[in-house]
C-alpha cells in the first residue's frame, strides 16, 4: 500500500510540473514562406515567425535547434528580460523539415513567463497581470 501511494505521489508531482503550450496553427505561416529559398537554417525560420519588430531595438534572443528522430528539426527560441511591464519572457518551440530548400512547418507551440508579481513565473499560458 506505501509503494502505491508512493506511485501516486510521484505522478502528480511529475504532471503537475509539466509545461503547458498554447498550439498555433503553422498554416498561414507556411503560405507566407512556401516560395522562399533563403532561409537556410531552422534558427532563421524561427526568427521570421517571431518577427520582432525592428524599431523595438535588438532582443537577446536565445536560440537552439535539435534534429529529432523523424528527420524533423525542432527549433527553440526563448526571449527573457522583455521590455514589458508584466510578461518576463516567451518561448517558441517549432517543428520544421527542409524539403529541397524549402521550410515546412508541422507545430507550432508557444508560452510565457511574468516577472515576479505579476503572474505565473514558470513556463505557462496564462496571460500576465
């Protein structure tokens, strides 16, 4: 009987952890580039979709790519420190796939942090105060 209650413990512990994602739909995105041969690199393609704007200065962006299993490459980018009054940072996980110089988009996941006292601080969807 401890072992299960042991069990239990431990699954709420690791699902209430758990990332939450808010899903986008990758299909106007992919229209917008489905002609365009200059973007080289999972990094550039992320980098398009968040279409920081330019008067905003430059953010610090952190960006990592992983190729998965299934010949999909999944791209990350991360812009903490924002210049907002409630909303820390925001994350954006997209998987994508090259075919013949050509960007694919197959997810698009996206999420947020508040800075302190504001909301949430973990990773989440909720909107900030």
């Amino acid at each position: 009987m401890k072992r299960i209650f042991e069990l239990l413990i431990l699954i709420i512990i690791l699902t209430s952890c758990s990332e939450s994602f808010d899903i986008k739909d990758p299909t106007e995105f992919n229209k917008k580039i489905e002609k365009r041969t200059d973007i080289e690199t999972a990094e550039q393609l992320i980098e398009i979709y968040y279409n920081y704007p330019p008067n905003e200065g430059t953010p610090k962006l952190d960006i990592k790519s992983r190729e998965l299993d299934n010949g999909l490459i999944e791209v990350t980018l991360i812009h903490d420190g924002q210049e907002d009054d409630s909303q820390r940072a925001t994350k954006i996980v997209m998987t994508a796939e090259l075919d013949d110089k050509k960007w694919i988009v197959h997810q698009i996941k996206t999420n947020r942090k508040c800075w302190d006292g504001r909301g949430h601080t973990n990773w989440g969807t909720e909107w900030c105060n």
